[in-house]
C-alpha cells in the first residue's frame, strides 16, 4: 500500500501569477476580511483619540505666555499641523500592534484559521494607494515647511541688516552676550546700558547681535520663537518684533557645562512708553 497525496484542489493550488483575480478584486477581497476592518475600525477610533493631542501640545507650549511673537505664532502652526498630519499614521500603527497583540493570539489546536492568509502584496491598488498617500503627505509636509521657513526668516529679519529693519521706527539693537552661566544683555543705542534681564518694547522690530565670552551657547527667548548660536569669536544675528506684553524666559539651549541648566534669566515685554521710561531710570538715556 502506498500512501497517496489528496487529489489537488483547485481552489486551495497556490496561487500563480498566470490565474490569480485581478488587483482591485484581490483588494477589495481583502479589505472584506475580519481583521481588515477591525484594524480600519481602530484605526478611526485611535485617531479620534488621538486628535485633542493638536490642541494639548499648544496649549503647553502656551503655558508661560506664549505665543509673544509672529515668529512663534509660526512656530505653533506648524507643530499644531504636524502633529495633525501624523495622527491618521500613528493611528494605523497603533491599531496593527494592538489587533496583533490581542487579535491574532495562539489559536489552540493544529488547525490553522480559516481567515489566516497572506499579506496584501504585490497589489498594484494596494501599491497605488500606500506610495500615493505617503508622497502627498511628504510632498505637503515639505511645501508647508518651507512656507513657514521662508515666514520665520522674513520675521526675524535674518536677511536684513540692522539699519533696514522693516517699520517706520528704528529697530532696538541689543548685543546678547553669553559666558559660564550668565546672559548679559547691552543696548547700544542708550549709552551702552547693560542688563542681566531682558527688556525689551512691545510692537517695535529688536535686532539681536549674538555671541560668547567663553564656550559655545546657543540664546533662546523661548516664548518668542528665537533660538540662535552664541559663538565666540563671532557674532550671530537675529531679530524679533514682541507682540505681547509680559513676562518671558530666556535659556540657554546648549550643552555649556556644570550649571547649564541653570543658565536662564527673564525677559520683560513692556509698553514702549514703559520701556523708554525704564531706560531712562536705569541711566541710559535716549541717545538715538
Ligand atoms: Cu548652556
């Protein structure tokens, strides 16, 4: 007696590429699949929950008073839009690791389930749609960023030198110096007035002149969107125009040694009749 193979079914024959169904046929076969759905269901449902992550994110951002600039109004755009544009992916993502961690559990028996079957691949649609859908979402997330590049230089001035600043009065020009740990800030145009805080006017273009007594340090007006290099031997050059009054937070964003994290002081926005007025009591005149 000799042991013979079951006569071959046609419906169970692998499959080969002369005789399998057409692309959108084997995609819409697939799409009708148990876990096809409840994967596209979480999906949905993740993302929903997922989505008030936009507005938190801001809102945290928002914390200490911002947004206190046009450059960080940007800023917030974009993150608010990024992380938007993300959720629908980290959604998918999610809802295969948590359908694969309790959908496809051990199956007791040998029997191998009836809707196990092999991955959606080379389908053209399947293809289509996944290459299609990433390249717009890249392409857009580019443009947008570029866009908003191209916002972020022209608000702080990072082409224009100081003496054609935009808006009828003169810009304030403050040189920022950064040593082990301290932040010094001097105005040029009031007598060389030095400050270990940064005031500064409401409503009127500041062009910042940026270096270092000692290591690198990097000067970031937080809630004003400005972050730039402090190099010595070199000055860095940025502006801002503050459109909110208040009190905000400098730092330093570069490792800089034993009390960098300690390197911070306040910036104060004031009302430009407030600004001149502690400019004059502080001894710095008005001299341009
Ligand atoms: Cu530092």
């Amino acid at each position: 007696m000799t042991l013979t193979s079951p006569p071959p079914d046609s419906s169970e024959a692998p499959e080969a590429p002369t005789n399998r169904p057409p692309s959108m046929h084997r995609a819409r076969n697939w799409m009708r699949r148990p876990y096809a759905r409840s994967i596209m269901i979480l999906t949905v449902v993740i993302g929903f929950i997922l989505l008030p992550l936009c507005w938190l994110i801001v809102a945290a951002m928002n914390q200490s008073g911002a947004p206190a600039s046009p450059i960080m109004e940007d800023i917030e755009t974009t993150v608010f839009v990024f992380t938007l544009v993300s959720i629908p992916i980290t959604a998918f993502v999610f809802a295969v690791l948590v359908y694969s961690l309790l959908g496809w559990k051990h199956v007791s028996g040998d029997e191998v389930p009836a809707d196990d079957s092999p991955a959606i691949r080379t389908n053209t649609v399947g293809v289509l749609i996944w290459t299609v859908a990433s390249s717009l979402l890249a392409m857009f997330l580019v443009v947008w960023g570029l866009m908003e590049l191209a916002s972020i230089t022209a608000n702080s001035y990072g082409t224009v030198s100081a003496d054609e600043q935009p808006g009828g009065e003169k810009a304030l020009i403050v040189n920022v110096t950064g040593q082990q740990w301290v932040w010094t800030f001097e105005y040029p145009q009031h007598d060389g007035l030095t400050s270990d805080i940064l005031y500064l006017p409401k409503d009127r273009a500041v062009y910042f002149n940026v270096t270092s007594k000692d290591v690198l340090h990097n000067f970031w007006a937080v809630e004003l969107g400005v972050k730039i290099d402090a190099n010595p031997g070199a000055i860095t050059q940025t502006g801002v125009t503050p459109n909110k009054a208040g009190t905000f937070n400098v730092r330093c964003a570069e490792l800089c040694g034993l009390h960098h994290a300690y390197m911070q002081t306040k910036i104060q926005v004031l009302e430009p009749t407030a600004f001149d007025s502690w400019v004059r009591e502080s001894g710095g005149g008005r001299t341009s």
